[in-house]
C-alpha cells in the first residue's frame, strides 16, 4: 500500500532509474528502455489509466514506470531482453528499498494501449509496470486492501523449484 501523500523526490528516481540502468545486459545491449510518469503529471495519468483493476492501487505510487524493451530481430534477442529487463526491475527495487522506498512490478496493464498512447514504435514491447513510492498508514486503508497485504507471502518449497542431475530430481 502506497501513501498518496508522499512524493518521490528527484535524486531518489533518478538513482532508481541509474541502478536499473546498469543492470547486467546480453552482449552490451542494453535493450531496456523506461517511461517514467510522477503522480500528478500526465506521463503518470496515462500509466495509471493502463493499469488493470486489481492494480489500481498503485495509483497512489509517487512514481509509475513503465519498462520496455527494445526486442532486436530475432526470437532469441527478444528472449534476453525479457531477461536484461527482469535485471533492471530487480536493480531498481533493490535501489529503492535501500532508500526507504517501496517498489511493485505488475504485469496486469494494457501494453497494446500503452503503445497507442505513448507512441512506442514497433519492436519496443512495453513488458511491466512498476510503481514506487513510500509505504502508507495502514489505518487508512481500505479493508480490502488491508486484509489481501495481511495474507502474506507463499512459494513453493526449493525442492520442487531447484533440481539437480535431472528435472525434477530434488536439490538436496
């Protein structure tokens, strides 16, 4: 939950932006491109409007950015890029939490939208959103909001995730 109060200052998005900016890259080529949006401008508004429902809370985000990638001219180019831009989101949310920040990747956005509405020239692929702000009071929060962020965190276990000699062989 974002506090809608908050701003992101300058020097922190900017220091976001840098650490996602030098994330490991296939071949140098940096094919990760950001379009940043500020709560209150209109880069910010047009995200947040491509922003499915179930993601309609991170319009109270200082910052929504959305992150694309440059897809070359092949299947398997287009494959490291989705790889360079998982680099980059994990970069910027590691950056942003270490500036007291919170950080939300979504994939729950219209892309095909975004590309009409920012004018994102064909072979760049709008591939997440991510939205970073400051955590807000729980109290007000709506109670839906507060019982889905009290659930806590599931994943699987290692074993069936982490595989050693062959598929599906345990790590041990």
């Amino acid at each position: 939950m974002f506090d809608v109060d908050a701003e992101v200052k300058a020097d922190d998005l900017v220091a976001v932006l840098e650490a996602a900016r030098w994330a490991a890259t296939w071949g140098h080529r940096q094919p990760v491109r950001f379009l940043v949006g500020q709560r209150g401008d209109e880069t910010f508004t047009g995200i947040s409007k491509l922003l499915k429902r179930g993601n309609s809370y991170a319009k109270a985000a200082g910052a929504l950015i959305l992150v694309c990638v440059d897809e070359g001219e092949d299947e398997r180019t287009a494959r490291y890029a989705a790889v360079d831009a998982g680099a980059a989101i994990a970069q910027l949310t590691v950056e942003a939490v270490s500036r007291g920040l919170i950080a939300h990747p979504m994939a729950g956005f219209n892309a095909d939208g975004a590309c009409e509405v920012f004018g994102i020239p064909a072979g760049m692929r709008p591939i997440a959103v991510v939205a970073v702000g400051s955590l807000g009071d729980y109290d007000d929060a709506a109670p839906d909001i507060v019982e889905r962020d009290a659930r806590g965190r599931g994943r699987l276990p290692l074993g069936d995730v982490a595989f050693v000699g062959r598929w599906g062989q345990p790590l041990p």
